[in-house]
C-alpha cells in the first residue's frame, strides 16, 4: 500500500479533502489543498483521524449469537435468517437501517437487494433523523431534492443567515471559510438559534427566538419583503406557482411567536431586504422539528419570491451532516425514495424494476425510522440489518427503541466497532472496514463526489458492507444481480441507473461524468455548479413551489412538573456515539463529559451550583449530567450534548428523554424540544478512578474519558453503602497490591493499586468532586513507581513540584490546555488571540478555539441579543 493517498475525512458533511501520510510514528493527515472543499484546511476533529486508528475497539471478526465465526458460516446464518423471517412473514417482515456514513457503493447494494429482490421498502435511514425535512421541503418545492448552490456563494454573499446551524462546531471548514471571506469583503452574519453558540462569534446579529419558532419568523420577513417591494414579480410570475396564498399565509401569522424584540427583528428584516446577495444556511435547528418540512419551505419560499436562488453568493442552503447523507439520498437509501433520486411513482417503479430486472419489486413506500422501530416494538418487523449506525442511542425514545431490538427476533448489525449499545442486542455481528480501509464514493453537501480510498490494512476478518450485502444477496438465490468483483463495478451500474431514461427530466445524472480513473478522479460536483438560476425547475411544469405554511409550535411545551425546554446537539470535538472521537485524548479535552448547559437564574432557582450533578428528566426518562450555568442559554432553556451513551456513561443518554413526535411530511423527530424538569442530584460521595483500562463500574453514575496513557472514570452516589460493592469490584478487577489511605470522619478514601512495582490504578473518593492532578496520576500508570514519595504523592493525589494541571482542552490542535492559558493571560504576557498564539500556538491551527480563546480574555463581542 502507499505511503501517501488522498482521501475524504469522514466526518462532517463539508467533505474535506485529506492526505494520510506514513510518518515514523503512524499516519498523519493533513488537508488536502487541491481538494475544493477545504483548500487545505482542516478542523480539531479531523487533524486527530491519526489519533483514532487503533485496533483496541475494533470488532475483527464475525460473530453469531455471542460466539466467533467465520465469514462463511455467518453469511449463511444471516442470509438463512432473513429466509426464514420473510418466507414466514413476508418482505415487509425485514428491514434496513442504514446510515449516512456508508459509502454510497454500499447504500446502492442495500437499496437494491431490499426494493429489488426482496420486495421491501423497509430501507431507512439515520438521514430520517438528519436531512429528512430538507428531502420533503426540496421536493416541494423544487420536485426534487436538489441543492441549488454552492461553498463558494457563503464566500461570494453579502448576507449568511445562520438558521438552528453552529456552524462554527458542526461544519468548522466552511465556518472557517465563510470566516475568512468576513474578513475581506465585511460580510454580514446573522444567526437564528435560540442559544447563543460559537457561531455567534462572528455574527452581526443573533436572534435568540423562541424554540420551534422559525416558520412564524420567515413569514414575517415575506411579509416584511413584499411590504418593502423587494419581492421579485417577474421571476414569481414567470417560474412560479403558489405566491398568492403563500403570501396571505405569511401575513396571517404573528412574529411574536418568535418572542423576539421588535427592533431586532426589524434589522434583520431590513437587512435581509436590502441584500440581494443572500445565502440562508439552515441544519437541524430547523430539520429536527415536528414543523421541520414547514420551517425549510418558509426558508425557500423568502429566497423564491426574491428571486434570490440559483445565482452566485445567494439561495437556500442546507448544510449536510454526515459524509455521506448526500449520496445516501441520491441512491435512495430512504424508504420513501426508490433510488436515483426517483419516488414511488408507477414509472419510476417500472423504470428501476427493468433496470434492475428486478424479481420483486417494492411497491409502495416502507416505515421510516421511528415508526420501523415502532412496528418492530409491535412485533411486525421480524429481522432487521443495521449498517453503520447507533440507533439505540440516536433514535428519540431509546426505551422503546431498546425493547424493540431485544423482542425482533433477528438482529444483524454491521459495525467497525466491538462494543455500542446497539451491537449489544445483535443476534449477529459483522465486522466492517472503518475509515482507511474503506473504498468508494461519498457526496458532500454541495453535490461533490469524492473518494474515500485505502491506506491501511483492514482490521483482522473485516470487510466491505457492500461485499457482505453481496454476499448475503448471493446466498439468497440473487448471484447474477449482486456479482460485482469491486465498488467500481457498483458505481459504474449505479450511474449507469441515474442516466437511464433519463434525457434532462432528472437533476441527477452521472452517466454523463466522465469518470475514467476510479481510483484517482479528482472531486467533481454533479450537475450544474447551481441549480435554477434558469428558473427551470424538476415539476411537472417547470415551476416552482410556493408553499403556504403557518408556525405550529413545538409538540411539546413546559408544564408545571417540566416547566423547561430541553435542546440537544453537538459538541466542537465529538461525533455521534462517541465509537472514534472518544479514542483520542485531545478531542476528549474539549468536553470530557455531557453537561447540561442551563441559565444562571434558573440556576438559581432550582438550587443548582455549576458543576453539580442534576437530573434531567422528562415524562420518558431520566439522565444525570453535570449542570453548566452559562448565559449563553436562555432562561426556560437546558442544552445537553446528543454524544453519551451506555458505552461511556451511566445516565448520559439523552435519546431516553426524547418523544418520538416527527414531522408529519418528512417523519422527521423532534430532536431539539422535549419538556423536562431540572432539580439537583444528591450526591453523598464522588469518586475518580484512573487506569489503563477499567470495567463500567459499580456506582449509580459515571462518566469516562480517555487522558493520554489511561482511562479516567468520574463517580457518584447516593449513598456511602454503595462503596464497598465498588470497592470490592474494583479490587477483584486490579490484582496486586492495594495501597490505602482512609478518613472517615472526612469521608475520604484513597486507594492505589500497584503490581510488579507498578501503578495499576488509582482510585479516589471524596464528599465532593475530588479534585486532583489527574494528568500526572495518568502519566503514571503502568509506569514503574520511584520511591515512597510517588506512593505518598499519588495518595495524597497532589503532583510533587510544580506539576500545573492542564484543566479542560481548549485548543485541540496543539493540546494547549484552559489553565495554561488562563495563567498566561493572568501573568500579563498576552492581551490578545495573536499573542497567545504566539506563545502558546494555540488558536494557531484549526482556529475553531478562537471564540473560546476571546471568551478567556474578555474580548468576545457582544453580538446584539
Ligand atoms: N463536532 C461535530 N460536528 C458535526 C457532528 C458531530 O457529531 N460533531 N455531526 C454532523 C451531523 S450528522 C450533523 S446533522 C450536523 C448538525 O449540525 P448543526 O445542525 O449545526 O448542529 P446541532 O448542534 O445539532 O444543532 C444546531 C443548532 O440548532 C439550534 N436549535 C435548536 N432548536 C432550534 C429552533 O427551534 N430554531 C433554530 N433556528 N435553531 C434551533 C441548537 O441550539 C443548535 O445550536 O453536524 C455535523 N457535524
Ligand atoms: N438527541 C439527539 N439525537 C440525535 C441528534 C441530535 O441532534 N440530538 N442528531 C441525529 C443525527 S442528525 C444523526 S446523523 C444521528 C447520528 O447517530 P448515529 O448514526 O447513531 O451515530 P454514530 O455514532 O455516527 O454511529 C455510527 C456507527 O457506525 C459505525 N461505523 C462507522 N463507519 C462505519 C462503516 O463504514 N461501516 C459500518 N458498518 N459501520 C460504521 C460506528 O462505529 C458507529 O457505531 O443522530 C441523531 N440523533
Ligand atoms: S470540517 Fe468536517 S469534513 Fe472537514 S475536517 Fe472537520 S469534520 Fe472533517
Ligand atoms: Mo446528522
């Protein structure tokens, strides 16, 4: 293999292009700067891929109810199971749940062996709980789920409208990019989300609006441009359909919904109205509602009646989240698409069918995510296959979610990993090729297909997810259909379907790219560069769709037993479900645990003091997570992080509190409002555990993260009882010997574990928080201990000599650490970001910290709130 390939970070749907180079001490990545969508650059989360490559948490070979198998063996019992299920049940008794991080060779092999050869449209997907809404808004609207612009036009606008995106945090590279362009043209940002995130850092304006309040907000603001005269007749007469009762569907709604003051709704307002050059960046703010499809047509229907779409630096743009929630749409890789952007029309059908010369051809759409799971609780999806995804974390009503996966009688999940919540209810487990290893095509969000190539051997036994798609799909009786020697093979047939019949009546179409080299194109975007700037759109008449929508408010309000509104989302350094950003250190330094971001004043009220433990509880559940007071939220308002689970904590798992309420058109959740209750956790003792590797451990609540060279685990009760059964776990775990120190009076244990002279473990327990050099005590373990003074040190869990604590990751790049810096600020030698780059480096790469960076020193400016 070489020692130098371009390839594509997995992660966020910005797509940036990387280099992986073999170094002496691993691989490195760098951005690729020929690729067009970084330049070169890249985020916290990508700079560490090298970090996250190991084989200690990798699933390396098959296994089937609990034992190891061969590939073999288990592609029978998974191919038997599935016969069995729906000879028995019929093809409705099966289905798919995928995920926007396969490839898109492996989503088409999926789509086609379930719509094609076992008759089922049961084929959803983790984009259901992503880019679902923007699919229905885009169809709407456009007739089809098209992207009409492009990165460029964030550079080229004079206006980025930030609605429910933290930019800064989820698509870092284009937040540097629209960042950069600020700088030299004074562009002008507004952001529309009810907290006040990192993005506002650069922005003119934030309108922190009521939850679920953007329909209200964008209607008023058609209103408001029509009452200006900005509205754009000749384009709405010309390619149009629907202005008349849009706009009277405007006018009828109130932006007090909104709850925002009327004069910065009226900047905004004006703003907006005055600048033709207008791109309106939307993400899960606004997909993840019960009013989702309506938020994104209220969106569209502003840059419509001003013609403001299909031109540069200006239209309608929603950011995609996964690598490949972009191509997953394209192929159809959900249960209401057939595949290649078609629907579940009788011509579309009968198009893919004898394209396909497909023997049993789905009819109808399939259940979409929440109600799969739903059916499956009910007992009619009898077998289910999930591929790249962590539903019993992800999905809203986790318990159900839970009970549904522990009654369906046949679990397949193909994962990288050996251990998710998810994979702990599969019947059968297959192991997949991660990022390195993997080979194929994913599309980012402005439509650019790019490469994901190999540079690593794959871990132990595991393989392609389309090889394992085949594979079954052969065993099934399907050979011909499913034979591709490679995902070349799949590309080149998947391609081949988006030209077929197709003639221009289609948006997609790749059987017209040339694409000669499989292995080396360089990213190219499909289709124009923008879409409707001709004013032709993918309707029936051409047209467009004008869609009148009113605010509905959230499913669910605050009541007198959960008088505050919960919100969810993402930390800057994790992704997901935590299976790769939590191996790396660095990007554990940032936010080593889930906290509940809450407003001093309701704070206050509920007896809340920052750093506590509280419990969050809704009418479906509970978590307990440490409380953050900080004015970024608004009073009424908790945030807490959509990353922990049971792999990484006790009680951190937010999907358990949220109702499964989805959007009526997309069947979207509404993962960002739920009510909940706030009120503290009584603690009698905390703990920290520090090893190389430790079991969960016995205690009501933990939280664990990796620090260089150990694993640390924060610990609480209720109740001293709980002690000994932890204790005792803890010393049946680590063999050796025990040192121990104990106060009762002060309620204070200490315990090391040391074998062969080496330190194992240590182990801390106190009334409060214990708070300890716990980055020393890391560096120490499995190292052989000095002298008396390690021991009575690491007792005592203070560093000898002048050992200063890092505290919290701030700049991920350079590992650069909150009391490093603050230090540096207090002893006078840097007044501004430049100087503590220069002395530190940190805010020097990614830049992503910079905000933070200001906070620290007191400079950030107060966008008007
Ligand atoms: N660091 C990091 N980056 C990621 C990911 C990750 O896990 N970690 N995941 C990727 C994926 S798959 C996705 S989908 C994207 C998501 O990217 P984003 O959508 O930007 O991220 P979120 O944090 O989910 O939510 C964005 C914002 O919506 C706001 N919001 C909540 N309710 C409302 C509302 O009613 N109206 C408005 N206007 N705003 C509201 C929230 O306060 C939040 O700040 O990120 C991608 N990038
Ligand atoms: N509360 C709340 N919940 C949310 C959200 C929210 O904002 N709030 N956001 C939602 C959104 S937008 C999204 S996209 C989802 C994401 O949620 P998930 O998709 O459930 O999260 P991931 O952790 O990305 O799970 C991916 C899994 O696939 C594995 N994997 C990675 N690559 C591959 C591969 O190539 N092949 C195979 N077979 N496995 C692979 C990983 O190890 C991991 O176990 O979460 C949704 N859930
Ligand atoms: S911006 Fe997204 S694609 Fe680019 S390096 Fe960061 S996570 Fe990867
Ligand atoms: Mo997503």
């Amino acid at each position: 293999m070489a020692d130098r390939i371009r390839t594509t970070c997995p992660y966020c749907g910005v797509g940036c292009g990387v280099i992986a180079e073999k170094s002496a001490d691993g691989w490195v990545v760098r951005g690729d700067p020929e690729h067009p969508a970084n330049y070169g650059r890249l985020c916290s989360k990508g700079t560490a891929l090298g970090d996250t490559l190991g084989l200690e948490t990798r699933l390396l070979y098959p296994v089937v109810d609990g034992r190891r198998t061969d590939w073999d063996s288990a592609i029978t019992e998974a191919a038997g199971r599935i016969r069995a299920v729906t000879d028995l049940h019929g093809p409705d008794s099966f289905a798919f749940y995928l995920s926007g991080q396969l490839l898109t060779e492996d989503y088409y092999a999926a789509n086609k062996l379930a719509k094609g050869y076992l008759g089922t449209a049961n084929v959803d997907t983790n984009s259901r709980l992503c880019m679902a809404s923007t699919v229905a808004g885009h169809r709407r609207a456009f007739g089809a789920d098209t992207v009409p612009g492009c990165y460029d036009d964030l550079e080229q606008a004079d206006l980025v409208v930030l609605v429910g995106s933290n930019l800064a945090w989820c698509h870092p590279v284009l937040f540097q990019r629209l960042k950069k362009a600020r700088e030299q043209r004074a562009t002008q940002v507004v952001v529309i989300d009810p907290r006040r995130t990192d993005s506002c850092d650069i922005a003119d304006l934030h309108l922190a609006l009521a939850p679920g309040s953007d329909v209200a907000l964008f209607n008023g603001l058609l209103a408001h441009c029509e009452a200006a005269g900005v509205l754009d007749f000749a384009f709405i007469d010309a390619h149009t359909n629907g202005f008349t009762e849009t706009l009277a569907a405007a006018r009828a709604d109130s932006v007090s919904a909104t709850g925002l003051d009327r004069t910065l709704l009226t900047r905004f307002f004006d703003l907006f109205a005055t600048t033709q050059k207008v791109v309106t960046v939307f993400s899960q703010g606004v997909n993840q509602s019960s009013a989702g499809t309506d938020k994104v047509n209220a969106i569209i229907n502003v840059h419509l009646a001003t013609g403001r779409i299909g031109h540069a630096g200006m239209g309608p743009f929603s950011v995609t989240g996964q690598p490949n929630a972009m191509g997953g749409r394209e192929v159809g890789g959900l249960a209401n698409q057939l595949a290649a952007h078609m629907g579940f029309d009788p011509t579309s059908i009968d198009r893919v069918r004898r394209f396909w010369d497909a023997p049993k051809m789905a009819k109808k759409e399939g259940l979409k995510a929440v109600d799969l799971f739903r059916a499956m609780d009910a007992g009619k999806i009898k077998a289910v296959w999930i591929m790249a995804t962590n539903p019993a974390v992800s999905l809203p009503e986790t318990d159900l979610v839970r009970r549904a996966l522990a009654k369906c009688p046949v679990v397949i999940v193909s994962d990288c990993v050996i251990d998710s919540d998810t994979l702990r209810f599969a019947h059968i487990k297959l192991p997949a090729h991660g990022w390195g290893e993997k080979s194929g095509t994913v599309t980012n969000s402005e439509r650019t297909i790019s490469r994901q190539l190999p540079f690593l051997p794959p871990a132990g036994e595991a393989k392609p997810d389309w090889w394992a798609l085949a594979r079954v799909a052969q065993a099934l009786g399907h050979g011909d259909a499913f034979g591709w020697r490679g995902p070349e093979a799949i590309f080149r047939e998947y391609a081949a379907l988006t030209g077929f019949e197709n003639g221009g009546s289609r948006d997609l179409d790749l059987s017209i790219s040339q694409i000669n080299d499989y292995d080396r194109f360089s990213p190219f975007q499909w289709g124009a560069k923008r879409f409707f700037g001709d004013g032709r759109f993918f309707t029936a008449d051409s047209r467009a769709v004008l869609v009148p929508v009113n605010h509905r408010p959230p499913k669910e309000s605050p009541t007198v037993t959960y008088p505050l509104r919960l919100n969810t989302g993402r930390y800057r350094d994790h992704w997901h479900t935590l299976t790769r950003t939590a191996l790396a250190p660095r990007l554990s330094g940032h936010r080593d645990q889930a906290l509940a971001d809450i407003h001093p004043a309701d704070a206050e009220k509920l007896g809340i003091i920052d750093g506590a433990l509280v419990t969050v509880k809704s009418r479906l559940g509970r978590m307990v997570v440490r409380a953050r007071l900080t004015a970024e939220q608004a009073p009424g308002h908790v945030f807490v992080p959509m990353h922990w689970n049971d792999c990484h904590a006790a009680q951190g798992l937010v999907g358990r509190l949220l109702p499964g309420h989805t959007d009526p058109q997309s069947g979207q959740p509404e993962s960002k409002h739920a009510a909940v209750s706030v009120t503290p956790y009584a603690t009698a003792w905390a703990g920290l555990l520090i090893a190389a590797d430790a079991p969960a451990p016995q205690a009501p609540w933990w939280s664990r993260h990796r620090l260089d060279g150990a694993q640390a685990t924060e610990l609480a009760g209720s109740d001293n009882t709980q002690l000994d059964g932890l204790i005792e776990q803890l010393n049946s775990h680590f063999d050796g010997q025990v040192l121990e120190v104990r106060d009762r009076a002060k309620g204070i244990i200490r315990h090391a574990w040391v074998k062969d002279g080496k330190l194992q473990a240590a182990l801390f327990i106190a009334p409060d928080r214990p708070d300890m050099a716990r980055g020393w005590i890391a560096g120490l373990i499995g190292k052989a201990l000095s002298d008396g003074s390690d021991r009575a040190a690491i007792l005592a869990g203070k560093a000898p000599g002048r050992h200063v604590d890092q505290g919290p990751i701030i700049c991920a790049c350079f590992s650069v650490g909150l009391h490093t810096i603050t230090h540096l600020i207090a002893s006078g030698q840097a007044a501004d970001v430049a100087q503590i780059g220069a002395a530190l480096k940190a805010g020097t790469g990614c830049g992503s910290c910079i905000p933070e960076l200001k906070a620290l020193l007191g400079q950030r400016e107060v966008a008007v709130a």
